[in-house]
C-alpha cells in the first residue's frame, strides 16, 4: 500500500483492514492494544487525509461528510476502549445523576415560584392573559410532577417484583407529560393568546373558537395600560427564566432532564409568540390574536405528537442505528480468542438497548474459559452507557439457522 497520502483515494475505507498498520505476525485476530488501538487508528487517518480536508478548503459536502463520519466512528471506538479499560462506576457517574436531580429540583421550583407570581398578577390585574398564562404555569408544575414521580419511581429498587429494574417507567412517565402537554397546554395558549373573550373554551373547540373570531370579525377589547405593564412584566420575566432553564437542562444525558428542557424551550417560544400576537392585535390589528392561537395549537400538537411518538417507539423493540451495531461490534471482535461473530443485535425496551450477541469460540475451548469471556463481555457491553442488558451466547460454528424466531409467536389470525 502507497503510505503518500496525496495518491491516496479520498473514498479509501480508513477503517477497513487495508488502513490498518499490520502487526509483526500478520495474524488476523491479533489484540489490540488497549491503551492504543484508537489512537494508532486515529493517527493514521488523519495521515491520509487529502491536505484539502486537513486544511478545511475547498471540500466537496459529500467527501466532508464522509470523514466526518469516520472521525465520529473512531470517536465510538476511543469511547469503547476506555470504557473496557474502566474497572468500575466511580464518582463522575455519581455527581452526574446529581446534577439531573439538581436540574429536576430547579425546574420545579421555578415552576412552583412562577405559579405564585402570576396567580397574584391574576388578582391584581384581572387579565385573563394573565389567568390563562397563570394555567399554564399549574400546567408545567403538573407535568413537572409527573416527571419527577417517574424518577423517584425508577429508584425505588424491588428485585422481586420488577427483576431488571423500572427504566420502561421512564418513557411511560414522558408519554404521559406530552399528553398533558398536547392537549392542556393547547387550550391555555389559545386562551392566552385570546385575550378578552369571556370563559375558558373546551379542549375540542380550540381551533374553532379562534376561526370564528376570524370569520364573524368579532375583535376583542382594548388592554388598558395597567394590563399591558403587568402582561409585558409577567411573561418577559417568564420568558427569561424558561430561556435560562433550558440552558441549564438541555446538555443532559437524562431523558427526564431533556424532557424539561424541551418543556422550557416550548415555553419560550409560545410565550414570545403569544406575547407578540396578543400585542400586535391589541395595537395594531385584532385579527392577529385568533391567527396565533391557531399558529400555537398547532406547534402544540406536532410537538408533542412527535414526543408521544418517539417515546411509544421505544417500547415496541426498534433496532438500534448503524452506529450502535458497528460500536458493539467492534467491542466484542477486538476480544482475541473470539473468531467470528455471528449475531449483533440491538433494540430499544424502554430507554436504553437491550443487546444479544452471538459469538463463535474455539470448539475444544474449555466450559470456564468460555463462561469467562462470554461473562466479560457481557459485563463490558453494559458498561456502555446507551446498553442497560446485554446477552452474550457462545457457540462453536456459525452455519446454523437462527435460533429464534418471531413468527410463531404472531397471533393466530385463523378463526
């Protein structure tokens, strides 16, 4: 292989046998060194990279794109290594399940102090822009509620009753927060944005009570300045304090958290939304307000369908990305006595992955040396932090037909 990386393909598979440097032996299965093995990796991409790419010039999107994904293969790689280098949980993991529960904790307070101000706004203004955005503050402490029950509830350990723990109660609490959020919040931001119409509308005349304003030409009353300092005082320092909030939350690795974080940012955006088309209608055209109600209801409802959707799927068992598989799949082949792999799987059940592997090991390998790296690797593929069960299972060849089958647990659709 030429080693000038200027007559180098561009579309040369860095990754494939052919870039790696070859060992002293020549062996297939060689190990790789565990402190090394990335790194020898990355230095010899890198090398061969065009000095196009190097220089971030001139680049074709497509070939751009295609490094790209190699250096965030090789990233998966490092993360792979010094994982299995890692002997146990030490402390990062436990500050950072204290910084979700921070994260939680500061939500709900906020939405507990947020609440307390408008309710008193509510009272001494007599807006209902203020009532209906005082609604909504009740509404985010509820879901807040939720979220944090469904926390609390995956603690709580019962080995007995539920043997591989509650992480399914994760995504049942969040598919339930999006439901709150996709039919409640739908009625208050319309509401909101509907200043001085009498009563609160029901939850299927959301969008019909904003386009009969629109149709009969039926605009509301004017704000008398009193309303307009406390709507401008109340939502502006609500708006900030959600901006903040999702700042705070939306780095997390938890889903919870970002659950949160996606409540705040839904928030701002409703409240400026809100906020302006309340004002403009007020100022300058009253057909504005029923117009943003509309635009809100329905942000509102692909919003949180997309929430409800994404959460129901990863109940029913999809398969992981390609990524995923190419990560565990380097992870078990860099074992030396493995020699082929026959199966990676990887679907969701809950939050995480579950994973089955099927492995081929010398045949006249003893039982315990088996059972010993079958059980290493198990242990190092739960240590990955996207796997909460792995299932690791030994055989001799890899010629067989699958040994499990969906199809004859389908219900029987004869009569």
């Amino acid at each position: 292989m030429d080693s000038n990386s200027d007559t180098t393909s561009p579309k040369t598979p860095l990754l494939g046998p052919e870039a790696r440097r070859p060992s002293d032996n020549g062996r297939r299965n060689r190990r790789l060194s565990r402190r090394y093995s990335v790194n020898s990796l990355r230095t010899e991409f890198v090398s061969r990279l065009p000095e196009k790419v190097r220089s971030g010039f001139d680049v074709e999107s497509r070939e751009k794109e295609y490094y790209e994904r190699q250096l965030l293969t090789l990233k998966s790689f490092e993360e792979v290594d010094s994982v299995v280098q890692s002997e146990s949980i030490d402390e990062d993991d436990n500050e950072e399940q204290a910084q979700h529960e921070r994260a939680m904790m500061i939500s709900n307070y906020a939405n507990i102090i947020l609440l307390g101000l408008k309710i008193y706004a509510t009272i001494k203004s007599g807006s209902i822009a203020i009532a209906a955005s005082t609604l909504d503050s009740l509404l985010d402490l509820m879901a807040g509620g939720i979220l944090w029950f469904t926390h609390l509830s995956m603690k709580s350990i019962n080995i007995y009753r539920y043997p591989i723990g509650k992480l399914r109660v994760q995504p049942v609490g969040i598919i339930i927060f999006a439901a709150i959020m996709a039919t409640l919040e739908i009625k208050n931001k319309c509401v909101w944005s509907s200043l001085g119409r009498k009563g609160l509308p029901l939850y299927g005349k959301v969008f019909i009570q904003a386009l009969e304003q629109l149709i009969e030409a039926n605009p509301s009353e004017k704000m008398s300045s009193d309303q307009l300092v406390w709507l401008y005082s109340i939502m502006l320092f609500a708006t900030v304090v959600k901006l903040a909030l999702w700042i705070y939350c939306r780095s997390s690795g938890n889903k919870i958290v970002r659950a949160y974080a996606e409540d705040h940012y839904f928030d701002v955006i409703t409240n400026v939304v809100g906020l302006v088309a309340a004002v403009l209608a007020d100022k300058f055209y009253w057909w504005i307000d029923p117009v943003g109600a509309l635009v809100l209801a329905i942000y509102t409802i692909a919003n949180w369908s997309r929430t409800v959707i994404e959460n129901a799927v990863s109940l029913v068992g999809q398969s992981a990305p390609p990524e995923v598989l190419q990560k565990l799949t380097y992870l078990v082949i860099r074992h030396p006595q493995v020699k082929r792999i026959d199966t990676v799987r990887a679907y969701t059940f809950g939050v995480l992955y579950f994973v089955e592997v099927d492995i081929e090991l010398p045949e006249d390998l003893p039982l315990k040396e088996a059972h010993a790296i079958g059980e290493s690797l198990q242990i190092n593929i739960e240590k990955l932090p996207e796997v909460e069960r792995a299932f690791v299972h030994l055989d001799f060849e890899c010629d067989h037909k699958p040994e499990h089958s969906v199809l004859h647990k389908l219900p029987n659709s004869q009569p």
